[in-house]
C-alpha cells in the first residue's frame, strides 16, 4: 500500500518504520531537523522486539508532491491536526482513508469536517516510544496496538484491507465493537493520568499509592465515563475499576507524555485532555470540577510553554 505518515515524531516514526520494512511505499512527511535527518541518515528504530534501520526512506515536506495515497496516518500533536487536515487535501483522492492515532476524542470531528467524513476512519494507539534524536525512535516497551474502526463500526472492505497490511506489517491490531467506546476509554485513561501527574508532579506509583491522589484519580475517570455518556457514548460504569486495575500494573516510575511535557515547560495537550472535558462538559451542562481545577491549574504554564504570557 502507499501510506503517508504526517507528524513524524515518536508514533509516526515507529508505526511509519514498521511499515516501510515490511515492503509498503511509505512517504514520511517531515519538517526542520527530524527531514533532514530522514533525508539524510534515514530512519532508525530501537524496540526489545529488534532493532532495525532503514537508510534510505521517502522524506518531504510538501505533501502536494507526494500524490494521491491509500492510506494517511495523522500522528501529530493533537493541536495540530485542524492544520494538518487542510495540508494533506493533495493526499486524499477518492478511496484514501485517513487514520488519526492522537490522545483525544476530537480528531475524528476535526479531520472529517475539513475532508469529508467518508474519507476518515476512528483511530488510536498503545505505544511507549520517544525520539532520541531526529530519526531515531527507541520503543521502550508496552506490545505496540493500533485500534482502528469505521465510524458506523461496520465491517467494510478497506477496514479489512488496512488491518491485513498492518498485521503483515508485525503489529497488533483491534477492531473493538464500538470505536468510540474505545476512543473515549483510552481518553478516560491518558486524560486522567496525564491531568492528575500534571498537577501533582508524581510519577503513577506514588499517584495510586497515596490515597488522596489515588481518589483524585478515580474521580478524575469517573467524570469522563459520566461524560461520554452524556455524549451519547455508552462507556460503561466498570470502566473506572478496570482502568484502575491497569494503572496498577504499570510500571511505577511511569508518567504520561502530557505530564512530561507540562514538567519540562513544553506546549502540551492540556486542550485536548483536561480543557476537552471541560469544554464539552459545559456543552451538555454536565459538572467536571475535577478536570476544571487541573485545567485552571496548568493554564498558566501552558500559556506560558505557547509564549502568550511571561512570569
């Protein structure tokens, strides 16, 4: 298949890898440091399931060179993706789909609206991995997953097409009964803990081990399961244990990468996480006082990280 990777960073560079050595035309569609260094070296991965090196790989950053494609993967920011949607228009022709794999539960909406919801399926993924430097991805564990469904959650021909490629490609993949249902289960998991290691600075073993911030967790989840209820998306109330008992497993020097960001003085994706609650909440008039004081909290910060305020 031919498949463009736009946000060549961490996933984009791992999942984009994976593929182009398993013998799919993969354009990588880059900008700065992380092009030429593609350009220039190609691309590395470091992963305990094999290292592997691809010294000549299909680089740029003008998508309008690249052509029509089967298959694009948005794996920017999530700020980004409204951006990025009117930039990869050249990409898309008649049967290209266009697979978002953000944190978030906007990406579909945003991507849909700027190039129609026909082309668009509902993505995501489970994957440690950090960019060691331009062009060199290292997976630090955790077995890579890419769920991905058609919006209406039906079985179709491409859906099928693309799992076959990624599974000859190595990599896991699910297609759960409901893609929303999964997309705002992750978002329950990495909102929370992003938001709640945000605030507190801990790493995921003290947050769940000291009962106070483990309650500020378990409220943290129970009001985006409340939430995508009153979004129309019957996440179920077990969800809150299960996503507990997850966290649980995790190792306890973990922290999630809004966490990181907010700590090194990054922009993060504080809108798409905890302000996303927030917004959508008073949407629907629907109470998240948890996710509003991490949201107040880390706004400055985040103003701060954007260059839109100094102190």
């Amino acid at each position: 298949m031919k498949i463009a990777f736009i946000g060549i960073g961490a996933l984009g560079g791992y999942f984009g890898g994976r593929l182009a050595k398993a013998g799919n035309e993969v354009v990588f569609i880059a900008r700065g440091v992380t092009l030429e260094a593609l350009r220039k070296n190609g691309l590395r991965v470091e992963s305990p399931l094999g290292d592997f090196s691809l010294p000549q790989v299909h680089a740029t950053d003008d998508p309008a060179s690249v052509g029509q494609v089967d298959v694009v993967f948005v794996t920017t920011k999530t700020w980004q993706v409204p951006e990025v949607a009117q930039q990869i228009r050249s990409l898309v022709g008649p049967e290209t789909v266009v697979v978002p794999l953000q944190n978030g539960v906007e990406a579909y909406d945003q991507l849909a609206a700027a190039l129609g919801p026909e082309h668009v399926l509902g993505g995501m993924c489970h994957v440690i991995a950090f960019v060691t430097a331009p062009g060199v991805i290292r997976h630090g564990g955790l077995n890579p997953v890419i769920t991905i469904g058609e919006w209406n959650n039906t079985r179709t021909p491409r859906l099928e097409k693309l799992v076959a490629c990624l599974k000859a490609a190595g990599l896991e993949v699910r297609v759960p009964e409901s893609i929303q249902v999964a997309l705002w289960e992750k978002f329950e998991f990495i909102a929370s803990i992003g938001g709640v290691g945000g605030v507190t600075r801990a790493p995921i073993g003290v947050i769940r081990s000291l009962p106070e911030t483990r309650l500020l967790l378990e409220r943290a989840l129970q009001e985006i399961v409340g939430l995508a209820n009153a979004c129309g998306v019957p996440v179920p109330g077990q969800s809150v244990a299960s996503t507990l008992k997850f966290i649980d497993s995790l190792p306890p020097d973990g922290t999630a990468s809004m966490q990181r960001d907010v700590v090194a003085g990054r922009p993060s994706e504080l809108e798409a996480q905890s302000g996303a609650v927030v917004r959508l909440g008073r949407a629907r008039n629907f109470p998240t006082p948890v996710h509003e004081f991490i949201y107040h909290a880390l706004l400055p910060g985040e103003l701060r990280a954007r260059g839109k305020i100094s102190f």
